[in-house]
C-alpha cells in the first residue's frame, strides 16, 4: 500500500465523510481497507466521488484513465469507423436503449438514436453488436429482439433505414460483414445458430446450428470460413461460409466470448471470459496455437472476465477489456503462428466500472472502451430505482507510452488491491488463514431479499441513518432492531449484487460473469430477455455462470468434506431437482419451501426449528446451514395479500426465532450467524443503492458496538471460508476485508430472546391500498420476475402514503 494510500486510509478512518469505524480488537491486526492514492479524501461508499473517480460495490476503486463521455444506460459494444471519423456506442441495459454517435476527435455524442416501445416484452431495442461495412457507409447493430438496425453513414451522421428481420425471439448478439459488404453472419444467442443475410435483399440466407448462447462472429481473411464463440460452453463453432455448414468446433476456455482476427495473420483471439484467457486459435487449420493468461498475480483467482478485444493495426499488440478488474490488458503478441508461450502482459490500463467494449483508430494511437457501470451509483432517494441510475461511459484513451503503461499498471493493482498481503491477525476467533483453527464450529448463512439499510435501520439513532427513509421501524422489525444494538452495528456494509440475478450470483459465489451481467437489464426492462440465470425454475446456471460442481460455497464444503444442509436456496415452492448445482441434492430439506411468497416466513421456521431440535437431540448439528427467508422481498400492494409491513414483520419474526433457538441450545458458544440481503433494489438508501442491512450473530459479536469498516458481501463470504477453513471463490472474496473488526475473543454468551412484532404479520393489502391493481398484475413465480421499479415504488406508497412526495426518475 502506498503512503499516500495510508493517509487518505487513515482519514477515513477517524471519522471522515461521516463513516466511523470500531477499534480493532487486537494491536496485532493489520485492517486491509480499499487502501488507494487519491488527490483529495472522499467518501468509502460505492458510486461516483467528488475527484472524478468512483468505487465499486466490492470498494475497489475505479480511476479511469483518459477522458470519459457519458453514453447512458449500459453501454454494451463499440465500433469505430474505417476511416477513424466516428465511433458507434450501443446501449443495452435496463431502459432507453439507443445508438449513440460519438465524435471521437472531441469525445462529444452528436446523435442519439432509440427505439419505439412496441409493448411489454416486445420492445425493439439494443444488444452487443455493432459493426460498420468496409466501406463505412453503412453500419449495422444488433436488436435485443429479431432484427438487425441498419444505418446509413453519411458526414458523421446515421440516417436509420429498414431493418432486417431476424427469427423471431433469436436475440440477435455479435455480427460480421464480409469483406464485400455483401452479407453479415448474425450470432442469434437465444438460437443457438448463426444466420447468413445477404443485406441488399434482406433475406435469410442459411441458418446453421452452433453452440450454446453464441455471442460473436468474426470471418477469416479470405471470408470462408466464419468463427462463432459459444458463450454458454467452451468451445468455438467453425461455419463454412459457401455451404452454410458446420465443419468444425475447436475446445477453448470456459465461457468465449468476444473474437478479434489479426489484421496481418491468420490469428484469430478468443477472450475465454470465466477461464481469464485468451485463447489463441489459427483460422486454417482450426487449431489452438498457444493461451495467454490474464489473470493478475500468480495464484489469482476467477473474476478478470476478459470480454471485449482489439489489435492494433500491426498485429503486435492486442488489447483485451477486462470487465471484472475494470482494466484494459495491454498484451504484446509472439510470433503469428507459432506454438510457444511468446506473448507477454505488458501492463494493464485502468478504465470505468466494468468494461465491456474496446475499439480503435485507424491508426492504432487511441484506445475508446465502453464501461457498463461507469462509476457506479450513490445514493438512491425515495422513487428511483437503482437500475435507472446506472450511467455507462466511454473512455477516449491515447495508448501509452512504456513509462505510462507502468504507472497504469500500479494504480490497477492499488485499485484492485492485488499487491495487498493477506491480513494477519492474533487473538480473534476468525483465523487468518483458512488451515487455522476457530473456536466457531458452526456456520448458518441467512439470506433475505432487497432491503437497504435505511429502509429498516435508518432509525437506530446510532451509526449513518437517515429516519426519514425508514419505512419499517422499530415496531415492524423490532427483532434486526435488537440484534444490531446487542450484537454489532454494521452500518457501511453493501451487496455486491445490484438485483437478484447478480445478487444471488454474489452471495453464493462471489462473482457474477459476463452472462449474468450484459443479460439482466434487458430483462428486468422492458425489452423481453429471459430470465435464465440465477437458478431458480430454470438450468442455465450449469452452464452459463460455472462448472455444476465448483462454482459454489458449498462445492468447496463438498470438496473438503464439511457437512452442510441447505433450507430454501435455489428453490421454488416445493423441492425439484437440482441438476445446475449437484452437490445441493442430496443436502437439501425436501419439506423447507423456497421462493414461494405465499408461504409465511414462519411456517419456514417451524421446519427449520423442528430439524433443529432433531440436531440437538443426536448431537449432529451440520457445520453450515444455508437457510432461505425471502419475504421481507413482499409482493406490494397486491390485494388478498399481505400488505409490505406485515410480510417484513413476519421475516423479522421468523430472525428472531432462529437467533432465540440457536442461543438457547448448546451449540450457541461455538456458532456464527450471518445474515444479509440478496441485494438492496427495493427501496432508498441517503448513502447508496447497494447498502443494506447486515448481521453477524454469535457470543463473538454479542459487543454492543459499532463497526463501520467498508464490508460488502464478499466479505462476509470471506469470513465464514476462514472460519470453515476452505479457500476464498473468487478474485473478490479473496481480496475481501474480512470482518474481523465484527468479533472478539471473549464470547458473551447470553441468549437471545425473540420480539414479536407490534404490526401484524397477517394483514391484508385492502383493494384500495395505493397501486394494488398493478402490483397484482405483476409476476411473483420467481424472485424479481416482476417489474422491480414498479414495486418499488408500490411499497413505498403503501407504507408511507399515497401522496408521499416521490421524484420522478
């Protein structure tokens, strides 16, 4: 950590932009915190800050290099023209869906181009690709539906013409035009084909089946041949461009998605997104020739996420976007051909919050890098959804010069903290590393659904909340109340996961990819994407977020031979077959209800209690428990349910049962509860859309303090591998500050006792409450199936009044 980092750490620290943080237990621990060079002291909360830079809801911090240009709602490709006078960013994310022209001389968006809504889930819009005809005089751009945008280019300008009707729900992603300008060769993800269009007809040529959820296109250089990677496998699919056949399909790592051909050989580049390589392929003889590997120190983990590629127009230099470490990896190329490991990282380049698309100028001197989440999102006021905050970017950067590239290279490993030692620390129950012993033998894992701190604690009148955005308070929730006054106050702890797609990815198994990432805003707005992510009701979790057996915590439980039982996680109503996560059958409650919100949260207990009592009675309680409460999400204002308040007062109740049972029985001396939203959606938050309420419950916590280190779910996630002692997921939680600060050595081991709630748990919506004819229009099969924004403002209205103000978003 640099001096400068200690310093601005250090302000933080003593109570700086309103954070306050609790005294280490020990003199012996060494806190890790996001531990950056910044001109000026800011505040450690995700979102942008006051410098121009911002932080990520995992704290690492985001300096983006060159100039930025706001592009809108997630920016998902870029494309600049052949001769360098315009450069072409699409939007695909949660709404208004556009093209933007971009002058990439000044960095200035001189037209912007949307699409008519034409209905719930029929709405034209945007997806990744994005690409101009040799000639440039004309571009083309993919629709997050069945169709392909046209454009004629003309002085700088589009001009939109007929679009090109694709197979209707294909979901049209990556495109290339062949070199005569005469066809394009469409990826349709949803198909699992590529389509062949001859593009002055507009007619279909051939349709030829590939791999699964295809993503990008790219032709070799006599055109023959069109290279196809399948997103949702680990392989590249070859097509034959004469005969309109698949000839061949090539092993390449795990999840490829962006192509890149080298101008000057028969180089084809194959970003292998959930591998953290390149994989280096020959276009003749449809062979890997050597894999260059991403990752950032040696024995890093998943999450770089390479997902967007350029080289340079010499063919030296490839330039790879790295979503997950919010870089661009500067990559000098070996030998074209050859088989040897020639080519080297030579430093990486720091860019906006997750960069999905990279582009080039003719000449090969400027560097334009779209970033989904731009700088991430601050506060959320009452009304707006986090969703509709997100602001994407794009990133004019000059390539730099060796000296430069150094120096991007270490604020990237401050940011991301990759040159952090591990913290060591003594006399505390959580270990240092995973092979040291805990006095905390047991571990259950309590996830709820998307509530912000300020929503249920912002009236604690301790620590940093905001009253007048409470919407459940004490005499709802007396029960997160008590725990956090009794136990410890985590007030500056943030979800990782901006929705339950991402969310439920974070907090089991911190990360989510490319997938998850580019696919849920078009699904959570208006645009129809299916929902085939995040493992409830549906199988895609196998094969597009991880291998079915090593993605998740409990597939490392698994591996070592830790006893686990999970009541509720990636379950519907009643119990199915886990196929996507195979070490959850077998180790799964078949009568605990998952996702159902008809189901009270008390009727969940009462099967977890009932289990329990069996586990005291044989001695065999399992060393972690994953248990599910998913009303506090509540369904609105739906008539002949009931209403917000009562479902969050049943959630609450059913808590505190559990801490109750737990404290009362003889495993309470050597147990650690730790419970946390899927995510923060649902509601306003004076600090930011990804707080949110957080507890960690055990003798070790039982402190009566305040600890507002900058945790988020990674580290949670962090400190429940130490205590169970088996290794970190992920680049994420490997980097995580464990939540040390949380616990002592000296247990108290003084039971709790469970508050009933002085709101009912029972109470029905009545047909009047505000917005109950659309909230009883909305889908509740899954969690977030409904419209979210809709619901959010829905619960607001019903707790706090028809009339109560709202901005508009």
């Amino acid at each position: 950590m640099s001096e400068s980092g200690r310093g601005w750490w250090s302000w933080v620290l003593s109570g700086g932009a309103r954070r306050r943080a609790l005294a280490l237990v020990t003199a012996s621990v060494l806190l890790v915190g996001v531990g950056v060079a910044l001109g000026t002291p800011v505040s450690l909360a995700p979102g942008p800050q006051p410098d121009g830079t911002g932080f990520t809801s995992q704290g690492w911090h985001v300096t983006p290099a060159g100039t930025q240009t706001k592009v809108g709602n997630g920016p998902l490709g870029v494309a600049m023209s052949p001769d360098g006078s315009l450069v072409l960013v699409v939007t695909g994310g949660y709404r208004n869906q556009s093209i933007k022209a971009v002058d990439p001389s000044t960095g200035t968006v001189t037209q912007s181009i949307g699409t008519t809504r034409a209905g719930w889930g029929h709405t034209h819009g945007y997806y990744v690709g994005v690409a101009f005809a040799p000639d440039g005089a004309r571009a083309y751009a993919s629709d997050g539906e069945d169709a392909i945008h046209v454009f004629r280019v003309a002085d700088g300008a589009l001009t939109e013409k007929p679009e090109i009707t694709m197979p209707r729900h294909s979901w049209p992603a990556g495109l290339a035009i062949s070199a005569d300008g005469a066809r394009a060769y469409v990826a349709a993800n949803l198909g699992d084909e590529v389509v062949a269009v001859d593009l002055a007809s507009k007619e279909t040529l051939f349709t030829v089946p590939v791999g699964h959820r295809p993503y990008g296109v790219a032709l070799n250089h006599d055109g023959s041949r069109a290279f196809v990677s399948n997103w949702g496998g680990s392989t590249v699919s070859v097509v034959d461009t004469a005969t309109g056949d698949a000839i061949d399909e090539i092993p390449v790592g795990r999840h490829p998605s962006a192509l890149a051909l080298s101008p000057v050989s028969d180089e084809l580049y194959v970003a292998d997104t959930d591998a953290d390589t390149v994989s280096v392929l020959d276009t003749e003889t449809a062979t890997v020739l050597r894999t260059i590997d991403l990752r950032p120190y040696a024995d890093a983990r998943i999450g770089v996420s390479p997902n967007a590629l350029a080289v340079s127009p010499d063919g030296g230099t490839l330039y790879a976007a790295n979503a997950g470490n919010n870089d661009v990896a500067v990559i000098d190329l070996g030998s074209p051909g050859t088989t040897a490991a020639a080519d080297v990282v030579a430093g990486l380049i720091p860019t906006g919050w997750y960069p999905d698309g990279v582009a080039l100028d003719p000449s090969g001197s400027t560097l334009f890098v779209t970033n989904m989440y731009g700088l991430g999102v601050g506060p959320v006021e009452p009304g707006r959804y986090i969703a509709g905050l997100m602001r994407g970017t794009l990133s004019t950067i000059a390539v730099p010069s060796p000296g430069q590239l150094a120096t991007y290279t270490q604020q990237v490993a401050e940011n991301n903290r990759f040159d952090q030692p591990s913290p060591v620390v003594t006399d505390n129950p959580i270990p240092s590393q995973p092979d040291d012993v805990s006095p905390i033998e047991h571990v259950i894992y309590v996830l709820k659904e998307n509530r912000t701190y300020d929503q249920v604690l912002g009236d604690l009148k301790r620590g940093n909340g905001d009253a007048s955005f409470t919407m459940f308070p004490a005499e709802v929730t007396p029960n997160q109340h008590r725990l956090a006054r009794r136990f410890v106050t985590l007030d500056n702890f943030f979800t990782d996961g901006a929705v339950s797609a991402d969310g439920w990815a974070w907090s089991t198994e911190a990360y989510s990819n490319t997938y998850v990432n580019k696919n849920w805003p078009p699904d959570y707005g208006v645009y129809g994407r299916p929902y085939d992510f995040g493992g409830f009701g549906d199988e895609e979790t196998a094969s597009i977020v991880g291998e079915p057996d090593d993605s998740f915590l409990w597939d490392r439980l698994a591996q070592a031979g830790i006893s686990y039982l999970n009541y509720g996680f990636f379950m519907n109503a009643r119990p199915r077959e886990l196929d996507a996560m195979p070490n959850l059958t077998g180790h799964t409650n078949p009568d605990y209800p998952g996702w159902a919100l008809s189901i009270p949260d008390q009727d969940r207990i009462d099967i977890w209690l009932k289990e329990f009592r069996h586990f005291e009675r044989c001695e065999c309680l399992p060393t972690m428990e994953f248990v599910y409460l998913p009303r506090d999400h509540t369904v609105g204002s739906a008539t002949e349910m009931p209403g917000p308040t009562a479902m969050v007062a049943d959630n609450d109740l059913a808590l505190g049962r559990l801490v109750e049972a737990v404290s009362h029985s003889e495993y309470w001396p050597s147990t650690a509860i730790f419970v946390v939203e899927d995510d923060a959606q649902d509601g306003p938050d004076h600090v930011s859309g990804y707080r949110t309420i957080a507890q960690v419950i055990s003798p070790y916590t039982q402190t009566g303090s305040l600890d507002s280190t900058f945790y988020s779910t990674v580290s949670m996630l962090r400190t429940m591998e130490l205590i169970l002692g088996v290794p970190p997921l992920t680049q994420f939680d490997a980097k995580a500050t464990p939540m040390y600060a949380s616990f002592t050595s000296t247990p108290n081991l003084r039971p709790y006792g469970a508050a009933k709630p002085k709101a009912s748990l029972t109470a029905l919506n009545p047909a009047s409450a505000p917005m109950a004819r659309i909230s009883s229009g909305l889908d509740w099969s899954s969690p977030d199936a409904s419209d979210e924004d809709v619901l959010n403002r829905a619960i607001w209205k019903s707790v706090m009044g028809r009339h109560a103000p709202m901005p508009s978003d």
